[in-house]
C-alpha cells in the first residue's frame, strides 16, 4: 500500500489503520489459515477517513505524545522508583488527564471574581471546581509528566487554560505588593518530566530555528512561577519531514526517557537514605 502523499501523510495512514474498529474491519475481511491476507478489493473497500494535512498532523504528533508518555509510564512501572513509591504509599495511582481533547474551562469574568474573593468562601464556588481538582492533583503528585506539541511557535490552547486555571493567587502564588519580591510560589517542587514533539526538529535548542520556539521558555515560567523548577525536558520531531529524522529523532526520545527514569530513581533512593 503507497499512499498518495500529496492528500495523506504515512505516519496518518499508519495510525488510523492500528485504531481498534479498523482493525476489527480488517480481520473481518482478510482471508488465510496460518497466515492472514487481504484481497485487493478488500483493500479498496475500506473506507480511509481523510482529513486535511494540518489535522493529519495534529493526529500524528498527539499520538507521539500519547506513546511516549505510555512508555514512561511502562518504564517507572518496572524500576525501583516506582516500587519504592509504592512501598511508602500502597494506594498510590497514576492519574491521566487528557487537555487536548477535553480542555479545561477557558478563564472568564466570574471565575476571577471568585478567585479573587476575599475570604474565599468554604467550600469553593462552583465556577473554580475544576480549578481546585487540577491544583489538588498537582499538589500530591509525586511526579508529573506533560506532554505538549509546539503550536505555531508556542503552547497549544487547551495547556494555556490549563495553567489559567492552575495559577491562583492565594492557592499556588502568594502576592504580597509590599514584599521584595511581590510573587511567591506555594507549591512543593516535583519532578516535571516535559515532553516536547515539534514539526520541524530545528526549533529545539541547538537547532536554526529554536529562536522561534517559546513553548520550552513559556513553560519554564509558569511552573517556576507556581513553584515547579525540577524540569527534565524530553524532544522529539521532524514529524513533517518524510525522511528518517523522525525516526531517529524517536529513538534519541526513548533512550533519553532511559537516562530520565534512571536519574529520578537515584534521586528518589538519596532522599529515602537521607529520610530514613
């Protein structure tokens, strides 16, 4: 099978025929014993769905994002950093939260008349729920793990209002205008594992075009400003080249995700030496 690349990119193709009721139509109609095989009319039967490249492209590096944030989680499930964990809290879980396709609440005039009511009332206003379930999930983390494509030079839209709604005064940030220094972070710093996918791998640091980036700077400031500064970023791109960087450029990804897990697992284990 060639796709027509002017109209579907290979790695699109690739994805949307591992999807679970494609493949349920595939092995309904291929044919054999030992081996499986498809007819070429059964080939042509199917019914490609084909959207334009730009959302084509976007199905391609989510689903990258989606991998290499599984294989993280595959590895820390298999290394003593997260057996350790577990040992210290039993019920210990992973919590998943999808922000590309179901995007937080964008901010608007009621939710900062309620996140900057003075007394908060108890419990919290309905319009600043979601707020305060995405702060309590940072705030007992013990690790977190981003994923985030770079959008037309920075952060996707979804992850904008994510972090509008994870950056509160009084909740992660302490003003105080006569202070020094006005803003002070309230979270505890974690690990922040960063994984970054761009079209173009150029606009990674070291690259011709990283000046153009500010999704990596952008991200640096509002997790610092909340209080999270142990990043460890992760790159990956060339998805819109149709040569073997991207390739490449995934397997340099899976090899650094090694050198991470091994990392935070000696970090881990100096801090239950030092704690014990």
């Amino acid at each position: 099978m060639r796709p027509r690349r002017e109209s579907i990119l290979p790695a699109y193709l690739a994805w949307w025929l591992n999807q679970p009721d494609v493949q349920a139509e595939i092995n309904a109609v291929s044919g054999g014993t030992g081996i499986n095989y498809l007819r070429r009319q059964a080939v042509e039967r199917l019914g490609v769905m084909v959207p334009g490249l730009g959302r084509q492209q976007r199905v391609v590096e989510i689903n990258r994002l989606w991998r290499l944030e599984k294989l993280i989680e595959s590895r820390l499930d298999t290394t003593r950093f997260a057996s350790q964990r577990l040992e210290r809290n039993p019920g210990a879980q992973i919590i998943e939260r999808e922000v590309g396709t179901r995007s937080p609440a964008t901010v608007n005039e009621e939710w900062i008349a309620a996140a900057f009511a003075d007394p908060q009332p108890e419990p919290p206003s309905k319009v600043l729920r979601e707020s305060e379930q995405l702060i309590e999930e940072i705030r007992r983390a013990d690790l977190i793990v981003l994923g985030a494509p770079i959008y037309n030079f920075g952060m996707p839209a979804q992850l904008k209002a994510y972090f509008n709604q994870v950056g509160r005064i009084g909740r992660t940030v302490a003003f105080d205008p006569d202070a020094a220094e006005s803003y002070r972070p309230l979270l505890e710093d974690k690990p922040v594992v960063i994984i970054v996918s761009a079209g173009d791998g150029a606009m990674h640091p070291g690259g011709e075009l990283w000046h153009m980036s500010h999704l990596e700077p952008h991200l640096k400031t509002v997790l610092g400003f909340i209080g999270l500064t142990d990043l460890h970023f992760i790159r990956a791109g060339y998805d819109e080249f149709q040569d073997d960087r991207a390739k490449r450029s995934l397997l340099g990804a899976e090899r650094t995700v090694d050198e991470m897990v091994a990392t935070l697992c000696k970090k881990d284990s100096a801090y239950l030496a030092s704690s014990a």
